[in-house]
C-alpha cells in the first residue's frame, strides 16, 4: 500500500459543508487506511494500493448529496513536487502567497504563457498537472485576484484546485 492524498475540490465553501470526522468516516467507509483529514479544506491522506478517482467521487456525492470532483497524487508525487522547489527561494510573508493549482487531466502546460497580472499574480513555473503561482497582496487586502484568468482558462470542462503551498508541504511530511 502507499500513501495518497485527495484534494477534493469545493469542500466546505458555501452550503457544500464536511465535517473532518465525516469526510474521514466517508474515507473509511471506502475501505482505506490510516486515513486522515489535513485542515478543513478538502484535503484527505490515506493509504490504498490504486485508488479510482472516479469510485471515490461516487461514494462521496452518495454520502454526501453533492459533486466532489476529487484530484488524486501519491505521497511521492507531493514529495518529488517538494524536492523540485518549484518557487525557488521565494516565501511566503504578509504580501506575498504561493499556492498551486493542480489540474486533474495533467494539462496544466495548455496554459498560455507567460501569465501574470503585475502587482497581482504571477505563474512562476508550470508541470503537467501542476500551476506554480505566486500571489501579493492587492491595495484591498485580498490576494491574486487576477488568477481567475488561470481558472477561467480551465473552465469547468476540466477539474481543477488550487492549494497554498504549505498545504502540499505538510502532505509531503
């Protein structure tokens, strides 16, 4: 068996609200081990030899009366992503986020590039699955809110999900 994580996307946003301890029930219910909810985002780890994504979104929209598009990686993929440092030596302070997208059909390099709002968003690398941004804080207080260009490019034909890059870090560990 090896380690995966599932990012569930638009879990406890609006009225589509999950509890941890029933997302993991549901985990559970599945037939997977050592399963286990990482913050109150839509984000699972657990063990398994070859999760079916499509079997997990299934489940999930019968317990739950909801689509949960799910977007699967492997704990050696979260790891190699890690190892790669894909942001370089930037960090995250009080102006600045990174976060990745991650795009379920491994067609995240259809991106045009380069892509960037300045003072908002920049998309600092690119994998297959994966969108490296870096995002500062706009005069409002928010952050990136010129990324929608990125998702709007995705659009709902494919399934994606973004999470901030100290997520996928404390998944790797």
């Amino acid at each position: 068996m090896s380690r995966h994580l599932a990012l569930l996307r638009g879990v406890n946003l609006g009225k589509r609200q999950v509890k941890s301890a029933d997302l993991k029930a549901a985990f559970e219910a599945m037939g997977f081990a050592n399963v286990k909810t990482l913050l109150a985002s839509g984000n699972v780890l657990f063990d398994a030899e070859k999760p079916d994504r499509a079997a997990i979104e299934a489940a999930l929209e019968q317990r739950f009366g909801f689509d949960v598009g799910t977007i699967l990686r492997s704990h050696e993929q979260l790891a190699a992503m890690v190892a790669a440092k894909p942001f370089g030596a930037r960090v995250e302070d009080h102006d600045t986020k990174l976060y990745v997208t991650f795009i379920e059909d491994q067609n995240a390099r259809s991106l045009p590039m380069p892509c960037a709002v300045a003072r908002d968003f920049e998309v600092v690398h690119l994998t297959d699955g994966e969108i490296y941004i870096v995002a500062h804080r706009l005069p409002n207080g928010r952050f990136g809110e010129g990324m929608d260009q990125i998702w709007k490019h995705f659009g709902k034909k494919r399934l994606w999900t973004s999470r901030n890059w100290n997520t996928v870090i404390k998944a790797a560990a």
